[in-house]
C-alpha cells in the first residue's frame, strides 16, 4: 500500500504532478475530478476540497476498483494492479486503505509517481525493441550456424537475460508488476494490462521464435498496424485440423517426388529441393489465398533448384513429360527437347481445389543467367494487367522465387525493385521467395555480401520481410 501513501501525500499537497493522474478522458489542461464509478471527467467542475484535504477520493477509487475493475479508467486500473503485485501481502491483504493514507512517506511522493511512469514508458520502450530487433535473435537457423546467414549479434535492448531488465531501469522484482499497453501492439488480445513477465514471453513468442519478421522501417503506419495484429495477437499461428492435413499431403508429395529422382537419376543434374521441401506447400497456401482474395492469374519465375518439383507439385506438369526429359536418347524432334529440362517453362488452367475456382499458372523458362527472369515476369505480369484492364492489380499477380546468393548478388534484382512502385511498370505487388539452402552454390555466404541477411535489397521499397526456418516454419 506504499504507493496509496505516495498519492495521497500527492492529492493533499496539490501537485501537479499527481494531478496528472485526475485528468479526465478528454486529457485538456484544466484539472478535473474523477466519478469513481465511471473513472472518466464528470464535468469541468474543479477538484473538490475534500479531494486534497483528504484520503476519501483515492478510498472511493479503491472501493469501486474492487467491484469491478472496469468501475475506473484503465489508467487508475492498471495503478491499483501494481500496488497489489509489489505490496507485502499482509498489507495486500488489508481492503481499508484508510490507515495508510494518513500522510506518511509524503516526502517520496513526485518520486514514486515519477517512477511509476518512467517505468510504463520503459515497458513500452521494450514493446518496440522487440518489434524492431526482435528477429536478430529469432531461431532461423536449422544448423545453428548463425553466422552463415545472421550474424551473432543480440542486441543489449532484449531481454534475453534477466540481468538486462537493468537496461530498462527494471529488476527480477518487476517481473510480476502489470503494465499498461500501448497502442501499437496486439499481444494483449481483449486485455489492455499484463503482468511484466507475460509480456516478455508474448513478445518472444511472437518475434524470436522460427519467424522472424522485419517491418517496422515501413513508413505506411497501417500497413505496420496490419502486420502487428497478424503476428502478435496470441493464437494466431494456430492451424485447424484439416489445414494440418492439408499441408502435410503437400509436404509429403514435395519430399517423395525428390526422393524418386535421387534414387531413379542419382547421377542426372535436377537442381533438387532437399532441404527446402517446404517452399511446395508455400507456393500453393500462397495461391490459394490468392485466389480465395480474386486473383485467377498467377505468373511465376523461378531459378533452376527446385524446378521440376514446382512444376510437377505447383503447377501440376504431367510427370511422364517430366520423366521423359531424363531419357538419354531424347531426339531433337521429341517434345521438350530444345533445352535441358530445368530451364523449360509451363502454362496450365485448372480448378484451384480449395476455393473451386479457374485459375491460371504461369511458369515461365529460365536461362542459365540467375534472376534474368525477374523483369520478364513483370513485364508478362503488366502486360496481362493492362489487356484485361486490371489497373489494380486484383486478378494478376506475380510471384518470383531466389536463390540467396543470386538475390544478393545480381544487380537485376535491384532494377527490378526500383521499376516496381512507377506507374508504367507497377504490377501491384509482387510476392519474392528467396529459398536459403546455405550453400550460395559457389560462395560462403560469409564472404559473399555485406549485409546480415540477403533480403536487405527488398527494404528500399518497404517491403515487409519474413525470415523462415524452413525446417520448422
């Protein structure tokens, strides 16, 4: 009850310090009285005088705070939940505050309410760290070695020890304490407080676990907005039963089709996925959302590793076609023998059969340069828009999959980027893929580029960036 000391002395010695905390909702500069019952302004009459000659006030606050907590403004909620959480029981345990309001430690009252503030805003400091740096410390890597595609750099802002509280002004003593909230997040759900050490858990729960998730340098405060609620609200990761099944018969057909051509062609170059049979179930969870939105064309382009599984398990090229590419004694005149099997591209109309609608599948032939692809997606993509007078972008869409090292690596790649948002070449959005095996086919990642990650190109449009552990996404 130390703190019902503390701003009793502040109500009856008149400071505005503690006056602060009788604004009303409206939050203007005159100073205002409180309705218990409601915890907002009552009116603009000024502060009564027994408010400040006496303990009453703060007893009525207290009295109908025990009711209902919803009696009182969130504010004075939260103040009575941290009273309770570093009281000593015997004095939480007493419902009359009256005995403890009587003047004692008056001397420590702009100290104390100075503190409860400065740690409300440290605990929203935390919040944005994690939003922000979260992902340095994510699980992204299924071989632990960290420094093949993130350096080991954790930043001193998260707590990923108990002992860097400290940075915050905080101790283990805290860790019970419930704080209010911010705005810009969504870790709370239908709450509005939580305890110090739940939210640390939510924050960690939501941006250092096998999703790390890169968005705040985005200048558009909605599309923030939007990728908080989708990553922070608690629960949203879960999937339903059929969703499961759904996407194990995918990752079952993207693992057996692999292991098929290893043990049929084991000596045959195939630019296999093994390692990154998750990217099947991906594309297609990708095109189903996409066409349960409208979209019933989508283009793609890709590199050659994991060709032949997108086009057999993607866009559902018949696997005797696939199959006969291997034959040795292919005849110029045989079909698909114009070039090797994983530069050929697919054109293919089906029923998508989660949303049992048409859609198109495009998947254009690649050369043997790395992302030279890129613009002529986009330029397939603008040309479709504009033939079928798309000027938004809701029925044609693009999707362009990496390497890591090639996305690093290839200017094209930047040019592309920069054509995006002009009016003559914006296709709308296009969904980038970079499939990481860890091997940059030729180079160390190490030794190949200068920044952490191989996305860092994709943040000069403000694009939002997901960093997957593709053994356990």
């Amino acid at each position: 009850m130390s703190h019902f000391r503390a701003l009793a002395g502040v109500l009856r010695g008149g400071r505005v310090r503690g006056c602060q905390w009788l604004r009303g909702c409206g939050g203007g500069p005159t100073r205002r009285w409180v309705d218990p019952r409601r915890g907002c302004s009552s009116g603009s009459a000024s502060i009564p005088s027994a408010v400040t000659s006496s303990s009453s006030y703060v007893e009525e606050m207290y009295f109908a705070w025990l009711e209902d907590h919803k009696n009182v403004h969130e504010s004075w909620d939260a103040f009575f939940r941290n009273i309770q959480a570093s009281s000593p029981s015997g004095e939480a345990g007493e419902r009359r505050p009256s005995a403890l309001l009587q003047g004692r430690v008056l001397s420590h009252s702009p100290d104390m309410a100075q503190k409860v503030v400065e740690d409300h805003l440290a605990v929203h400091t935390l919040i944005r760290a994690y939003q922000i740096r979260g992902h340095h410390v994510a699980q992204l890597d299924p071989l632990g070695i960290l420094e093949a595609d993130l350096d080991s750099f954790v930043p001193s802002d998260l707590i990923t020890t108990i002992d860097k509280l400290g940075y915050y002004g905080l101790d283990e003593s805290d860790l019970n304490r419930s704080f209010q909230l911010p705005p810009t997040t969504f870790i709370g759900g239908e709450n509005t407080t939580l305890p110090l050490k739940e939210i640390i858990h939510r924050l960690e729960t939501s941006y250092c676990g096998h999703i790390g998730v890169e968005f705040m340098f985005i200048n558009n405060v909605d599309q923030c907005q939007w990728i908080r609620q989708k990553i922070e609200t608690p629960g949203i990761m879960q999937f339903t039963n059929a969703e499961k099944r759904t996407l194990l018969a995918r990752l079952i057909r993207s693992t057996r089709f692999e292991d098929f051509l290893a043990r049929k062609w084991s000596s045959e170059k195939r630019f296999g996925l093994e390692g990154c049979e998750v990217l099947i179930p991906a594309l297609k969870t990708i095109i189903d959302k996409s066409s349960a939105a409208g979209i019933d064309s989508v283009i793609m382009g890709m590199p050659h590793r994991g060709r032949l599984n997108v086009l057999a398990n993607v866009i559902r090229k018949d696997l005797d076609q696939i199959f006969c590419q291997f034959d040795p004694k292919l005849e110029a005149a045989d079909e698909g023998s114009g070039d090797v099997k994983y530069h050929l591209g697919m054109y293919h109309e089906r029923i998508n059969r989660e949303t049992d609608k048409n859609i198109t599948l495009s998947l254009m032939a690649n050369p043997s340069h790395l992302e030279a692809v890129d613009p002529v997606v986009q330029g397939k993509a603008k040309a479709e828009q504009f033939y079928r007078g798309d000027t938004q972008g809701k029925k044609v869409m693009s999707i362009l999959i990496h390497g890591d090292a090639a996305f690093a690596g290839q200017g094209v790649v930047y040019e592309t980027f920069h054509l995006s948002e002009l009016p003559s070449y914006t296709t709308h959005g296009t969904i980038h893929v970079v499939v990481n095996n860890q091997i940059g086919f030729t180079t160390d990642p190490r030794v190949a580029r200068s920044s952490p990650y191989p996305t860092d190109v994709a943040r000069v449009v403000n694009a939002p960036i997901f960093h997957v552990n593709a053994d356990d996404p």
